[in-house]
C-alpha cells in the first residue's frame, strides 16, 4: 500500500494537477512509519477529552474539477496500479432460463403469456403441439400447432417431445427443437402446460427451470372467469373445475405462486417479470441440462 501511495504521489507529481492542487506534505510519508516515535499526546485543561501535541493536518487538496483534471487523476491511477481499468463488464452475462407457467384451467395462463412477450421480446413462448381441434379466432402456429392424433403419435415415436399428455382427452407436447433454436439465439424460454405437464418438467429440468403456479384469487372468480371464457360445455366446464380444485394442492411443488386476480392482468405479469428480473440476478444461477 505504501508503495502504491508512492508511486501515485511520484506520478502526481509530474502532472500539471499537482500544480494546481498539491497533495498535503505530510499524507505521504517518504520514511518509513516505524521509525517515527508515535506523537505524544496531551491531556488537555477543557473536560472535552484528548488533544494532539502536533498541528491539525491539512485538509486535503480539492477534488478534480475540469474533466482535464479528472482524465489526469484517471490515468494517474492507472499509472500507480501498473495496469488501465477495464471497461470489460464486472458481471457475468445473462444465460436464457426456462420458466414454466401452469395453473388450473381458465386461470389466465394465455392471457398473462400474451402479455409478457408484448413486454418483452426477448422471451419465447413455446407454441405447443396439439391434437385438439381449433377453436375460432385460434391460429395455427400461434396458439397451438395443431396436428392430426396420427402426427402426434409419429412425433412421440420420433421422440420429438420434450414433455407431452393427454389433456381432457386430447395430446399436448412440447417440441424440444424449437426450444434448442431459441436458447442458442440467447431467447429466454417460456413454456405453459398443465399441472400434470409442470410435474413431468420438474422431473426432466429439476431445480434449473423456473415453476410459477398462476392461481386466481379464489375458486369463485375462476369458475366466473370459465363460464365467461365461452369455450367449454357445461359437462366439460365440470371437469376443469373439479380438476383445478385438485391442481390447486400441487402448488406447494412450485417456485412461485402468482395471484391473477380478476381485472388485475397487468399487476400478475408485473410480478412475473419481478421473478424473472431476480432470477436473472442471482449469483448461484440455475444450470440448465436439457
Ligand atoms: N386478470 C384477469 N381478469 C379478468 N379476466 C381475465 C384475467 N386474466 C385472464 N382473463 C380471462 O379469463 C379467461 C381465461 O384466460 P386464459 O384463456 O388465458 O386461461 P388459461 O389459463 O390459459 O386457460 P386454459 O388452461 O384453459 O387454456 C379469458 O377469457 C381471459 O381473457
Ligand atoms: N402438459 C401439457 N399441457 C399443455 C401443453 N400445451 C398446453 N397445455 C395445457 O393444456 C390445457 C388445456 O389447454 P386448452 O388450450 O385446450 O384449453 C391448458 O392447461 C394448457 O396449459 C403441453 O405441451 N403439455
């Protein structure tokens, strides 16, 4: 440290800074400290407390004003570390993660995606493959891509699925390339399934992926938000909501729980971004093996 403070004073002391602002005389020492006897000290008269013997040191040269002088100190710095700073950045790159948002049917889990990805567009939402028949204002290739159960059954063979199920009697799986392409791109993963889907995940991915379960803030706004979806008959109505009433003891095997509650879209996705900023934050990230 001394040897530092030396050579930082030596290099000062060549600059026109120095002229301006000269380091105090006495900051510096140019022998070496053990050699000086410690100051004595006094017991003053005043009932304040303990006095040096020796003048007050003075104070200390002003700060850099001009950016000249800044730039002077900046390489005077560099100088008396032997090395210049680097403006490589101190913290690790980003690496993509998956994050696997499921919930109960009717919850909401399409409508908080949606919205994420208007948000941010680094993100991927995995279009699922399906063998269910297209509802209206469906897209293919946006929603679902949608596929005869024959093509399916070809793409389980070929084992061209991440995950896959049989959701209220129709398949669903994830295609595990179109996750490859993205996450070489540097994309962030999004991936909505099932409970049984995010149980299937947890086994594959572990603790490397992200677990958000997306509930409604009760089980009577989730039948509203159902009936008002317009999508399912009565019978089939009945069987997502004894469903979910089962999906909703599973919660406890997730990372997060995010309340969607009725009208409150933007603060559910608010909160999912908070968990993937924190996320992206951590020190001891995830490792991802897929
Ligand atoms: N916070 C909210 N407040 C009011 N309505 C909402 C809210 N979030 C979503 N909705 C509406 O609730 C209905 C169900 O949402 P969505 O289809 O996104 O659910 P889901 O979880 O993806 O369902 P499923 O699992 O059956 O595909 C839709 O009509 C959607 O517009
Ligand atoms: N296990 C999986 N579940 C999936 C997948 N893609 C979608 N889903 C879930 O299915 C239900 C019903 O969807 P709907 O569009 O018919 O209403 C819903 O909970 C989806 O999240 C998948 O690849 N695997």
């Amino acid at each position: 440290m001394l040897l530092l403070t030396r050579r930082f004073s030596s290099v000062l002391a060549r600059s026109p800074f120095l002229a301006r602002c000269p380091l105090p005389p006495r900051a510096v020492p140019t022998t070496a400290p053990a050699s000086r006897p410690p100051p004595r000290r006094l017991m003053s008269s005043s009932s304040s407390g303990w006095h040096h013997s020796s003048p007050p040191p003075p104070p200390p040269p002003p700060p850099p004003s001009s950016s000249s002088d800044k730039d002077q100190l900046f390489r005077g710095l560099e100088a008396a570390l032997g090395t210049t700073f680097s403006s490589d950045p101190l913290a690790p790159p980003p690496e993509p993660m998956i994050i696997i948002i499921s919930g109960p049917s009717g919850v909401g889990k399409d409508a908080v995606i949606k919205r994420l990805q208007e948000e941010r567009e680094e993100i991927h939402f995995v279009v699922t493959a399906t063998s269910r028949a297209m509802r209206p204002g469906e897209v293919d290739g946006k929603d679902y891509h949608f596929v005869t159960k024959e093509e399916f059954l070809t793409m389980i063979e070929r084992e061209e699925l991440l995950e896959y199920a049989l959701v209220y009697g129709e398949y669903k799986g994830i295609p595990k390339q179109q996750i490859r392409d993205y996450m070489a791109k540097g994309h962030d993963i999004v991936l909505r399934v099932d409970i049984q889907g995010a149980a299937t995940l947890r086994e594959i991915l572990g603790e490397s992926a992200i677990f958000i379960f997306l509930v409604a803030e009760s089980e009577d706004a989730l039948v509203k938000r159902l009936i008002h979806r317009k999508t399912e008959a009565p019978d089939m109505l009945l069987v997502r909501i004894a469903t979910a009433r089962e999906e909703v003891r599973r919660m406890k095997h997730f990372d997060y729980v995010v309340v969607n509650a009725e009208g409150k879209l933007e603060g559910a996705v608010k909160q999912v971004e908070s968990i993937i900023d924190a996320e992206k934050a951590k020190i001891h990230k995830r490792r991802l093996r897929i």
